[in-house]
C-alpha cells in the first residue's frame, strides 16, 4: 500500500491529536514533527519518528506529501499557511469565521502559484458543521440554519478569564440552552437572541487575597466573551479544578428546519449533533482524513486553496469507490 507522509507543523494539543489519528490510519504514515521549541524537548509517541526545529522544514519537501499546520487561528494560520504553502500541500484549521474569505484568497493565490493544493479551515466548525448547514440548505431553500455550541470548554474564554488579576486558573463552558433547542426542533423557525441560544458557565482558582466579587464582576461584563450571555461563576480550588475540569470535551448541533408543499404545510427538520470527550483529538482526525483529500487533489494537478464545501465526500475515505459504493449507498 502507497503510505501517505504527513508532516506535523506544530506540537500542542492539536498537534499531538494529528499523531494518534495518523497513527490510526494505515494508508498513512508519520514524516516528521516541526516545533519552535528545542526538538530534543518533545517525547513524539510514534516509534521511529523524529522532532525537527521548524527551521529545517523546507529542506524536508521531498520527505512530505501533506503538511498539516496546527497553530492557533490568531497569529500562526495567517502567517504559517501562506508560506508553507509555497513549498507543501497544506491542511489548516483556520476558524476565525469572519476572515476565511480573505484567508482563502491569500491562500489560493499563493497554491496555484506553486502547484500546491492548501486545504483550509477543517475541523467541526468551521469543517464538518459547514458541510452539514449547505447539505440542509440545498436539500430544504425555504428553511432556517440554527448552530448551537457546547457543552463544552471554550478554550478562548478559559484564557480570557484567566487574563483577569487575581486569577489562578479557570474553565469556561458554552452551554446551550435546552428551551432555545426545543424551539428550533419543533420547527417553528424561531428568532433567537445570543443571551437565548447560550449560557456560560464558569469555573475560577483565585489567587490568595483576591477580590472575588471584582472578578466575577469583570467576568460577567467582558465585551465579546460574556456580556452578552448570561453567565454563572464558581470558585473553586486548584485540586478540584484538576480533578473535575481538565479535559477538552466540546460538541454542538446544527439544526436546519424548513417547509416543502404547495402552500408551505410540511415542516422538516433536519440535525447533526456532536459529542466530543477531546475537541483538538477530534478536529486533529478531521484534518487528517481531508490530508488524505490534498493528497489526492495534488495527485490529480487540481492545485489551490479549497474548503470542505469544494471537495468530494470519497476523496476523505481510504475505500476505493468501489467499496463505497457497496457499503455506503
């Protein structure tokens, strides 16, 4: 069997996911981690596989067939996929909604340029919940999306918080909120404010002498993360915030409703939910299973930056069509 070689830019939560799910794939196979730390620092859990200073990249283009870059969305993705793309096909998780389009068009320039195929923002959302709101809206036009996210830790707010003087340590849950679920579910396409659809729950270790009331009221009141929403805060200690509080599980739901009919008179609803004990585990499989798309793509010369919207359900799977076509249809 031809073995992909996946390249690792990237050695965090993310990163380490992307190992175990290469691992579980055998048409795929471990090339290389890039860090900015000192490699002789990680502990990869590959057997054979080898740390490389991100410096030394470039120099490794005939060893990989798909880079797959693991840095944060805010400053990483929009320098590291632009330039890494010059020299590998490239897989990213770019999730800040409002700038994929320009992403994109850097990207795809930068791709065709280099005959290089740069697939971005993969994950579950943006990735698998932006493939199931276009599939609904195809198949149901006169409808509605609603996406509700959570439970699940916000990794972004969990720092926000702890940003705050006078705090250790702190989770932060997105929660949705079970009426606003009921409604959409029924089908009756209701308008939902943002204090509706969620809650927000948090957990905070206080340092010593703090003034707790200060902090919860800087909490509840912190533009863009929790103004906003209605927010619950516990304090609790660092032992039982360790016990209680330390994975990464998250998920969500995208409902779509919508009406067929002469006169409008049959509702559906159509819904795809998650339910992850590890978010970066999760969205690490995603980005490989479409490494395995880019792979494909740059086989066939169809160079440039695509999205999950672009590219064919079959190309993610190891099964060739055939096998598809007998245990899938």
């Amino acid at each position: 069997m031809e073995k992909i070689r996946i390249g690792i830019l990237g050695y965090g939560n993310l990163g380490r996911g992307v190992e175990l799910s290469v691992a579980q794939n055998p048409d795929m196979v471990l090339a290389g981690v890039f860090t900015r730390r000192d490699p002789a620092l990680l502990t990869l859990q590959t057997p054979g596989a080898a740390a490389y200073h991100i410096d030394k990249a470039v120099q490794m283009q005939d060893a990989i067939d798909v880079l797959i870059l693991c840095g944060g969305s805010a400053t990483d993705l929009p320098v590291q996929t632009p330039e890494f793309t010059r020299y590998f096909n490239t897989v990213d998780s770019f999730d800040t909604h409002a700038n994929i389009p320009g992403h994109y068009s850097t990207v795809d320039a930068i791709a065709k340029a280099s005959d290089k195929v740069s697939v971005i923002s993969v994950g579950w959302d943006p990735g698998m919940f932006s493939l199931n709101r276009m599939y609904a809206g195809a198949v149901l036009p006169n409808g509605k999306d609603y996406t509700f996210w959570g439970k699940g830790v916000s990794q972004g707010h969990s720092d926000a918080i702890r940003r705050i003087d006078g705090v250790q340590d702190a989770r932060q849950y997105t929660i949705p909120v079970q009426q606003a679920l009921d409604a959409v579910r029924s089908g009756g396409q209701p308008e939902l404010t943002t204090r509706e659809k969620h809650t927000r729950e948090c957990f905070v270790v206080a340092k010593a002498g703090a003034d707790l009331k200060k902090i919860e009221e800087e909490i509840k009141t912190m533009p863009k993360y929790f103004a906003d929403y209605d927010t619950t805060v516990h304090f609790i200690s660092q032992q039982e915030l360790d016990e209680k509080h330390s994975g990464i599980p998250h998920g969500g739901f995208v409902i779509h409703t919508g009406v067929t009919g002469k006169n409008l008179e049959h509702h559906h609803v159509i819904e795809y939910s998650l339910t992850l004990e590890s978010n970066p585990e999760f969205t690490a499989s995603v980005l490989v299973a479409y490494a395995r798309a880019a792979y494909r793509l740059a086989k066939e010369g169809s160079y440039g930056a695509k999205t999950v919207l672009d590219i064919p359900p079959a190309y993610l799977s190891a099964k060739s069509g055939a096998e598809l076509r007998a245990e899938l249809l």
